[in-house]
C-alpha cells in the first residue's frame, strides 16, 4: 500500500510534468497521457485539478474524428489583474 505522503509527492511530481509537457504548446488530455505514459483517467483527473486550481485552462476545442469536440489544455496566463 502506498503511504498518503508518497501519493502526494507522485502527485506532485506529475503536475510538474503535465505543466512541462504544456510549455510547448495546447494539447488534449490524449496528447498529454501519451506523452507522459500515463493512464487517460490519471491524466484527466491531474488536468481537471490543475483548471480547478486554475493554473491551466481550455479557452478552446479541437474536433476529433467522430466530430466530438475535444478540450485543448494551456497554461493560464495571468496578468496581475485578473489572476
């Protein structure tokens, strides 16, 4: 069993990724688990809390090929004023 500490420095550790892989550019929840090897569901989840703490955000979509639109993921840019 993995201790709560562990947990949250894996968590951690995997918002600093996800916040790398984001440094270059837009991309969807797919793109993201890809590039890190990590599961989509785990990918999801980490994205969503990164929006909710409100340190990435998805002003747009891309459409996939069944015409479903998808959330592309960028760092929130803040200016001092509105954060």
């Amino acid at each position: 069993m993995i201790s709560i500490p562990v947990m949250q420095s894996l968590t951690t550790e995997d918002y600093a990724r996800i916040l790398s892989c984001l440094h270059s550019g837009p991309k969807t929840c797919k793109e993201v688990a890809d590039a890190l090897k990590l599961s989509y569901p785990r990918a999801n989840q980490l994205l969503l809390n990164l929006a909710q703490k409100r340190t990435i955000h998805s002003p747009r979509c891309r459409t996939n090929a069944q015409g479903r639109n998808i959330n592309l993921w960028e760092i929130r840019i803040t200016n001092g004023l509105n954060p």
